[in-house]
C-alpha cells in the first residue's frame, strides 16, 4: 500500500516536472499582455478571468486529458501517433493524403512552438528583476543579454541528457505550483468576490459587451493554454494516470492563481507586471527567491520543451518524414532520453535571434499563439476522424465542439500575423518544407532507381553462384524490402561477380507501434541467399549488431548504397543537398566502419 502511495504521488511530481513547466509558466505573462490593450475595469476583469478558466477547461482538460489522451499507442501519444492510428483505420482510403498533410502542418506547427516558449519564459522571468531596487536601472539591453546566457547554458548543457537532473525538476515545479496557489489565496482573501469569474456569464457578458475586439482579446487569452499539447505529447514518457492526476492539480493551482492576480489588478491597474507586482505586495522580503524560482521554472519548461522537440524530430526520422540525423542517447534505462546535436544548434541559434528581434516578452506575445491554436485544431480534426471510425463514435459530438472551439481561438490569433505572427509560420515552415521535400524526394529517387524483384534477380544471381567463385565469408546487403533488389546489389553480385558464401539481404521495417523489436532469419531465399528482416517500433533504438550475433550471424563485409543524384530540378537540388549534409543510413545506425563498404550508384531525377 505504501508502495503504491509513493508511485501514486511520484508520478504526480515527475509530471510537474517534465509536462506542466511550459502551461505553468504561462501566469508570469498572460494578464499582463492582457491588460496591457484591454482596461483593467471590473467587468474586464471578470470576463478575462471567466474566459482564462473555461480555456483550461475546454482545450486542456477536455481536448487534451479527456479525449486525445485516450487515443494511446503502446502508451505513446502526438500529432505522429494520431497519424500512425488514423493511417491503420483508413487502410489507403481518399483521406489519407489530407492526414499525411495535416501530420505534417501539425509537427512543423509544434517545432516552430519550440522556437517560441524559451524565448518568451525566460525573457518574461528575467524582466521581473526590474522590480527589485537595486536593479531598477537596468536596461532591456541588459535583460536581453542575461536571458540570453542562461537560454545558451541551458542549450550546452543538453548533451548530458537530463537523466541525472530530472529528479530535480519535478520538486522545484510542485513548490513553484505551491507558490503560485499561496500568492493567488492571499491575494484573493483582498477580494473574496473575484470567485464569481469561475461563472461562464461573465465571459459571455465580457463578449456582449466588447464585441469584434473582445473576440480579438481571445488571441491573448490563450497564452494560458500554451503547452497544453505537452499532456499528450509527453504521454510516452510517464503514462497517461499520473498526467492526468497532476494536472488537477495544477489546474488548481493556475486557477487560483489567475484569480489572486485578477484581485490584485482592481486595486492596482497601472501596474506593469501583474504576478510579480502581486508578489511584491505581498511580501518584499519574499520576492527575490520568488524571481529566482520563477527563472529556475522557465528553465525547466525550455527543457521540457526542448526534450519534446528531439522526441518529434526522432519519430520524424524513423517513420521516414524526416532526413536521418546524428542521434546520441544519454541515458542507458530511458528510452526517450536522446539528444540531436544538429537541432540543438539550430534551436538555440533561433532562440536568441527572436530574442533579439523581439526585445520584450509582450512583444513576444504577439507571436506567440498562433502556432498553438493550429496545432490544437489540427488534433481536434484527427480525433474526431478517429472517433468516428471507432467504437467512441459517441465521443464525436464533444471532439466537435471542442474543434471549433479550436478555429475561433485560430480565427482570432489570425489577427497576429502583421504584428509578428508571420514568424511562428516562418519558424514552422523550415521543418515542413524539409519534410515536403524529403519525403516527395525519397519516393521519387526510388522510383528512378528501377530497384528489380527478387525473380528477375535470381535468374542471374543462380548463375554466377553455381560457377564456385564465392567469396569465403558472409556479406550483408542493407534493403529495404527483403523481396525488391536495389541497383547498388545488381551492380555488386551481377556487374561485378563479388559473391560470397553466405549473402544477407536486411531489411529494417518500422511499425506502426512506438516500442518492441523482433527479427526473423530466413534462410532458404535461394543457394547461398537469406533474407534478415528486423521489425521495431518507431520510438525504438535498434542494436543490430546484437541482433545479428543472436542469429549467428558474423558478417565480414556490410554493403550499402550511396545514391548520387543528378538533377537540373531546383526542388530535387534541395533535396540532393540535404542528403550530402545528413548521415547516412549505417552511419544513423552506427554500425562498425571497418566493416562498411559504400556502392556509389548515379541517379538522374
């Protein structure tokens, strides 16, 4: 029983740790980007409040912890999941281009996101210190400056992996959660009424009220909302139950302290910064560890950001929608613990170039938002597709309601775009271009490689063997499909007669679930020729030179394929050059390189 209590409450602490730091962070800045264009007046106020907790309701708890959390697979869950199970359920149906398409939109959204939530978390915490006296006379050159060495410390220091200190993380985020619900309950004792906001009236009210520019208001109000994706996206890691329990409680907590910081705007609506100016209030002697526990939050919401984003890129490369990268794995027990060094680099380049762009984290904010509103609408259409394909079809009416929810919030950020929206497209349009033109590139480069089938192979491969000319030893040919000969093999064993003894065709499938590895060696695929087929989920790390001593196999050579592309199409040029610059298929796999031998084959698309 003891037992159970301690994983009952530690699931609830790793959760606040590594899913809640990015939607947790979010009272450091949404009602101050509020009320900094819309008057602080009590009916304001009420109807801000009332429209900030029926978001959390709606888009959190019901898109996110209710419906998308209990479409898992193995566990695992995201904009790739749900494509994986709609692709299952669809079976090549007319809809499927439209998935592949929204998957894509929907992953590119949620890097350029990764772009956006270091940027504004540590700006906006960093900006607090102007508060403290003796700081008073800093510039926003100089906060600049500070936010942009603890975001390139945090970046340097991703290669350790956060194995070792995530322990750490979800401590510090329950006693930022306990911080945010004191401040908010000493603040609210000033104003008891403030409740009232938890009705639904006073955002109805607030919208009869201010019409076209209340409902443009909902483009700041979901600020409260970013990282809500988190939930589902981050279910691999700890489980759907522990998710979803800690995030009663952080609802709770954010709730509170959105109302606290509500009561303490009608007593003080010129203030700058509402959450760290109600804490100053409270308590002066109290603030400075407030601030440094509010740096040390943003910090770990980037983390968890930036660890979702080698997530996303991971199940891009092994599902084939992304170019192989250079992948290291630091933790020996955790799966998902992995590092990208080439989007490492590249993120934190971005991080500090918005940064500087955009000065301060209200500016920031005018960015922020539009790239979460199309990443929610585009989960809330593909569960709906899948509910409706399902068993749950009475889950569809709510997957609905919630979706269009969704495009009115999407609707009103388009009022963004000239004030710095452009950017998050800009940001999400790297990764979907990449993935339009990989995935576009790689069907047609095997489609002018003219790969032959196993029969038509045979008639030659037969031929040459039976003249005894074999190489002692066994050769490993890499394929895709055990039974579809690639040009590199026709050129090695029918061109240039290198045979050996024992010839092994491997192919490597990933499935359509995250986890599980198995193989099968078949033996009999013609004199002298077997076929080693490996099959692993898509969150799965392969060891296979561990897979092919378990099957007895010890290659002397390993042959693989090296295309080069000639092309006059500007498109395919692209392509081409983002195949030169990324690692190559054994490289990925990081198998021995004394026993490689790359086949050059020139391809004209």
């Amino acid at each position: 029983m003891q037992k159970h209590a301690q994983s009952y409450w530690g699931g609830i602490v790793k959760s606040m740790g590594l899913v809640f730091g990015d939607i947790g962070t979010s009272p450091i800045y949404t009602l101050t980007v509020i009320f900094a264009i819309t008057k602080p007046t009590l009916d304001n106020i009420l109807g801000i409040l009332s429209l900030i907790v029926w978001t959390l309701i709606l888009l959190v708890t019901v898109e996110y912890a209710w419906l998308a959390m209990s479409l898992g697979r193995k566990g695992e869950g995201g904009t790739i999941v749900l494509k994986e199970i709609l692709v299952r359920l669809l079976k090549g149906g007319r809809y499927l281009g439209l998935v592949s398409f929204l998957s894509f939109v929907g992953v590119s959204l949620l890097l350029g996101d990764g772009v956006i939530t270091p940027a504004i978390s540590i700006l906006s915490a960093v900006e607090g210190l102007v508060l403290i006296p003796a700081c008073a006379s800093l510039t926003q050159g100089t906060l600049i400056g500070i936010a942009a060495a603890i975001a390139v410390t945090l970046f340097i220091f991703q290669f350790k992996g956060t194995d070792k200190v995530a322990g750490l993380f979800g401590p510090l985020m329950v006693i930022w959660f306990l911080s945010l619900t004191v401040s908010g309950l000493i603040s609210i004792t000033a104003y008891p009424s403030i409740v009232r906001a938890v009705s639904p009236w006073y955002a109805i009210k607030f919208f009869m009220q201010n019409g076209l520019s209340g409902f443009f208001v909902l483009s700041e109000v979901i600020l409260c909302a970013t990282g809500g994706e988190a939930l589902y996206a981050d279910m691999g890691h700890l489980g759907r139950r522990p998710i979803v329990r800690a995030w009663y409680f952080v609802f709770v907590a954010l709730v509170i302290n959105y109302l606290g910081q509500g009561a303490y705007l009608l007593n003080h609506p010129d203030t700058k910064n509402t959450l760290f100016g109600m804490v100053q209030g409270e308590s002066q002697f109290l603030y400075i560890p407030f601030l440094i526990l509010t740096v040390m939050a943003t910090v770990i919401a980037s983390q968890a950001l930036i660890s979702g984003v080698f997530s996303i890129v991971y199940q891009g490369i092994t599902t084939r929608i992304m170019p192989l990268m250079k992948v290291d794995y630091t933790s020996s027990h955790l799966k998902s613990q992995i590092y990208i060094g080439s989007v490492n680099w590249f993120l934190m380049v971005l991080v500090l170039f918005i940064m500087l762009v955009f000065q301060k984290s209200e500016n920031l904010a005018a960015a922020y938002g539009l790239a979460v509103t199309g990443t929610m609408a585009i989960t809330g259409i593909m569960m709906t597709i899948i509910f409706g394909h399902t068993q749950k079809k009475w889950k569809v009416p709510v997957a609905i309601l919630v979706t269009i929810i969704d495009f009115v919030f999407l609707i009103a950020n388009l009022n963004k775009l000239p004030h710095g929206g452009y950017w998050s497209l800009i940001l999400a349009g790297v990764p979907f271009t990449t993935i339009l033109v990989w995935t576009k590139g790689q069907r047609a480069l095997y489609r002018a490689l003219k790969p032959l089938d196993l029969e038509t192979f045979m008639l030659s491969y037969e031929q040459i063997y039976k003249k005894g000319r074999t190489i002692p030893g066994t050769g490993l040919f890499f394929t895709r499909e055990w039974n579809v000969v690639p040009p590199y093999v026709v050129h090695c064993i029918i061109r240039s007669n290198i045979i050996y003894e024992r010839n092994v065709f491997i192919s490597i499938m990933r499935t359509d679930e995250p986890f599980g590895v198995s193989s099968k060696l078949t033996t009999d695929r013609g004199p002298g020729l077997e076929s080693f087929e490996i099959f692993a989920g898509y969150m799965e790390v392969i060891d296979i030179e561990g897979l092919l001593k378990k099957h007895g196999i010890m290659e002397k050579v390993i042959f693989y394929g090296v295309e080069d592309i000639a092309t006059g199409n500007p498109v395919w040029k692209v392509f081409s050059m983002i195949k030169k610059l990324t690692p190559n298929f054994v490289q990925f796999n990081k198998l021995p390189a004394s026993k490689l031998q790359g086949v050059l084959t020139r391809v004209e698309m």
